[in-house]
C-alpha cells in the first residue's frame, strides 16, 4: 500500500531526479541573478553608511573645536578629590632618596633617640671602634654543653634543643 501512494503522488526527492529539457545547469542551482542583486546591494549600503559614519565624526570634531573642552557639568562643581589610601606614590624615586637621606643622618651622625630614657644614638663607625676596643658581651657558661653520647643527636622537631637517639 505505501507503494501505491509513492506512486500516484510521488516522492518529495523525484522533482530533483531529472534535469529539465533546455537548461543549461541544474534547476536545483541557486539563482546567481539574486545573489548578485543582494552583493550589489550590500556594497552600496556599505559605503552609504561609511560615506554617513566619515560625514558625522568631522561634523563632531568641527563642534569640539568651536565649543573648546568642557568639563562634565556635574564636575564642575567640585574640587578635585583624592582617591581614599592607600594612595600610589607620585614620585617614587624622590621619596626613596629623602628616607635613605635620613637613614644615612642617622647612621653618620649623634643625636638623641629617646631623651626622657637617655638613649642616644651614635655614628656607625664610632659604634663599631667601641665595640672592638671593649669586645662583645660573651655568653654565660653557667649551663655546660651537654655531653657527648654516643648515638645521640640533636632532634629536628626541637631545633637543636633536644636530643634523641640515633637511628640506623
């Protein structure tokens, strides 16, 4: 029965079997008569639209000029605010130099650190020739080392302090 209806009413893909008598492609082509009409008509939309974009920008740039530069009405107003801190540093480099400028005075020069405490600072230099002429403080030697035992080391867990015994 399904073959009965193919045949009086025909397959929707049987208008695509033959080419028509006379032609010279396939009535199935797209139409290049239309395709031509809508790349020509795309070209002329395109520069119009150029030609109309070109035209707008001079007529603004030519408005900008007469009116000058105007701030934003809103603006005007108000005076200029800083952004809130942390701010960036306008000059960097001046500022590096001034904080080594008073790092330097205050290695190279005596002056007062606390003066309620009376402490005082002194010159770096004159700070290391009294250190080698009245020697460092040495350390205590009220806790004798421990002594060595054999198979014995320090831990890791206690940096050094303690001691614990060797595995092999």
């Amino acid at each position: 029965m399904a073959d009965h209806e193919h045949a009086t009413h025909g397959s929707p893909d049987d208008q695509y079997v033959e080419t028509p008598p006379g032609a010279g492609f396939e009535h199935t082509d797209a139409n290049v008569w239309i395709i031509v009409k809508f790349l020509a008509w795309l070209l002329v939309s395109a520069i119009v639209i150029h030609v109309g974009l070109g035209v707008l920008y001079q007529l603004m740039i030519q408005q900008a000029m007469e009116t000058g530069e105007q701030p934003y009405p809103l603006a005007a107003a108000q005076e200029q605010r800083l952004p809130p801190p942390p701010r960036l540093q306008q000059f960097p480099l001046n500022e590096r130099y001034e904080f080594r400028r008073g790092e330097e005075g205050l290695l190279q020069n005596y002056g007062w650190m606390n003066k309620n405490a009376g402490i005082v600072h002194i010159p770096i230099s004159e700070a290391m020739r009294l250190a080698v002429e009245r020697g460092l403080p040495s350390r205590a030697q009220d806790a004798p080392d421990p002594p060595a035992t054999p198979g014995l080391m320090p831990s890791d867990a206690s940096s050094g302090r303690t001691v614990e015994r060797r595995r092999q």
